[in-house]
C-alpha cells in the first residue's frame, strides 16, 4: 500500500477515527484505525470499539493498492504536525507505516488490515434525510444531562424518537431530564423510541458539528446510522426500557416567574464559587418580587446575590445543585427563561420564555 494525500484531508477522516478507536479495549487492534485503498483515488479511514464505527472516504492518489492499521491517536497527532500539506503513507513488508512530508519522516508501528473487525455494512442502510442544525440542536439540548454511570444502562444514552414529522430527544441521570422536540420532516417514522449510547451521541456530533447541508439518518439491525456525504457513522443501540419521562415533568408548579437567563446564568455562577465542590448546592429563595441565590461552605465562605422578577406569589426556599442549571441555562438561546416551582421536595422546571418545545426538570436537594 501506498499513497499521497493532503494534510488535511487526512486529518479529516482521522479526527473521527481516533475519537471512537478504543486504547483501553482488551483487543489492541481496537486502538488502531483502519486504512484501505478503494480504487485509484479514494481511501478508506475507519475506526471501531465494537458498537461505534465510523467509515470516511477520503481522496488520495493511490500508488500501490493494500491495506494497514496504526494508532489512531498516535498518527492523528503525527499527522496533525506535519509540516506539508502533502503526506506520502506507504507499508513496509513488516506491516509498518513510512510516513513522509516534506523533511520529516515517521515510521510507526502497524498491523495488517486482514485482522481488523468487518466494519457495519453504512452503505446498505435505508436513511431518510433531515436538516442537520435541528438534529445537532437536539443533540447539545440533551447531551449534557446523560447519566455516566455505566451500570445503569437505560440511563447511559439519549432517548431518540421520531414519527416522520416531529422529532424528540430526552435524557435523564437521574438527577435532572432535558427533553427537546424539533420538526424533523421527511425523518424516520420509528413506532418506538430508540436508545442511542452517550458515545455515540458524542461521535454523531463530532460528525456534523460544522455541516450545513441536510444528513441522513436512519434504523438498521439494531444500529443508529447517520450518513454525511463521504462519512458514515454506525452506532450500536442500547437494549433497555428507557424511563416514562412524561410522568417526570411537572404539570402544574404554581410558583413560575420569567427573568433574563443571562442575569440569572451569571448569578449562579457567582454564587457557586462558595458551594461545595461535591454538590454544588445552592439555596433557591423566592419571595414577592426577588429570588435569592444563596451558597454557604464553612471551609470558603458564604455567597448572595438577589434577582428582581415581577412574582406574588407565596415564599419558599429550595436547594438545587447550581450546576445543573448552569449546564441547561447554557444551551437556551432566549433572552428569558421562564422558571416553575412547587414545594421544597420538588423540581423545578425551566423552559424557554419563548414557549419552544425544550423542557429541562431538575430534581431538588436538601441543603
């Protein structure tokens, strides 16, 4: 094998590739990423750990046809330093990677292409196309709130439903739930909702994250594929009941009031300087028009700042970790937010002043 490619065009497929390559797998090879020629003019970049896969067709001059694997990482930042825009790659007889650009030379260690897992077949998927910022909106609308406990698998992904039309995304830790709805048309028609991992959704992202023009995504055995011209994305389903998020979100809080997210964003950053690095607890108090953030730590100090916002209603006062909405108010685009409360052992919900269907719960905490 042999070829020439630009610098960055190799750092395209590489980027995703090194991100899935899996360095702490039982199987070394899954640290690798996969290099095959495809005719005259194309290369192969994949890379697995088994249940994400990505495949990018990347242009190059094929000298000699064949095939190799080498550290994802370790050649993605090779690469990444390379002084040239052109890279010459070629396969040695002991299955090592000659790289060459310019006056630097690199020659890394490799394993043959014939012992690297079959990549999932992207090609034969059936995918619909949808607009790419209303899924990479839904995607960072829920992302964050995904559990990371690896043992509570029904938590450890993103909700994803789709009825051809609407589309829904929601996640939960436990802790607090974000649920995002966009209109998808021309989407998948699912008649249950699948459960895509955190990894994969993490990967999905990375795959759009600067796309313009529509992608398409689809359901095939037991995978979510997303296809994006020349890459292709394959992401092993959870199997598990995800929890009935409908009954989670309060329905009538009659303690809500409306005020700048930005002046309530930068208070609670403020004030969570003086919380615990553990919980991050602040105390909520509302009052006849004005909500208190409080913080208090015995080891740093104590912390209030007071928010004016047109409420009549009744007093109450509520401990909530100051993260959890740093991370939701973050990803709001309106200049308010509308904020729900009931009683001290309950959440609250936040929701864009605009009415949008983006609904984030966050469940209290005593203080």
């Amino acid at each position: 094998m042999e070829f020439k490619i630009r610098k960055d065009e190799f750092l395209r497929g590489l980027y995703l590739a090194q991100g899935i390559a899996d360095r702490k797998s039982t199987l070394p090879i899954l640290a690798n990423v996969l290099l095959r020629t495809d005719g005259k003019d194309k290369l192969l970049c994949g890379a697995t750990d088994l249940n994400v896969s990505t495949q990018v067709t990347l242009n190059a001059k094929i000298e000699k046809e064949g095939g190799l694997t080498v550290g994802a990482r370790q050649l993605y930042e090779i690469v990444k330093g390379l002084p040239d825009d052109e890279v010459r790659v070629k396969r040695t007889e002991q299955n090592w990677a000659e790289i060459k650009s310019g006056k630097v030379e690199f020659k890394v260690v490799g394993v043959t292409d014939r012992d690297y897992p079959k990549l999932p077949a992207i090609a034969e998927a059936q995918t619909f196309s949808v607009e790419t910022a209303a899924l990479r909106d839904m995607i960072a609308k829920t992302i964050f709130s995904v559990s990371l406990d690896e043992t509570r698998q029904h938590l450890a992904g993103v909700l994803f439903e789709s009825d051809g039309n609407i589309a829904r995304m929601v996640s939960t830790d436990g802790h607090r739930l974000s649920k995002a709805a966009r209109a998808l048309p021309g989407g998948p028609k699912l008649a249950a909702g699948v459960l895509i991992p955190r990894k994969g959704i993490v990967e999905l992202r990375r795959a759009i994250e600067t796309r313009d023009a529509p992608t398409a995504i689809g359901i095939h055995d037991g995978n979510f594929v997303l296809k994006a011209d020349d890459v292709g994305i394959s992401v092993k389903l959870i199997e598990g009941q995800f929890p009935p998020y409908e009954q989670v979100i309060p329905k009538d809080n009659e303690r809500a009031f409306v005020l700048p997210r930005l002046t309530f964003l930068d208070a609670l950053r403020r004030v969570s300087l003086m919380s615990s690095d553990k919980t991050s607890g602040v105390r909520f108090g509302l009052d006849k028009g004005k909500l208190s953030i409080e913080s208090d730590n015995p080891d740093l100090g104590a912390a209030r700042e007071e928010i004016d916002i047109a409420y009549k209603g009744t007093p109450v006062q509520i401990g909530f970790n100051a993260r959890y909405f740093i991370d939701l108010l973050a990803e709001i685009e309106t200049p308010d937010v509308r904020v729900e409360l009931a009683g001290e052992l309950d959440p609250a919900v936040v929701r864009p002043s605009d009415g949008s269907d983006y609904v984030c719960v966050v469940m209290p905490m005593r203080l």
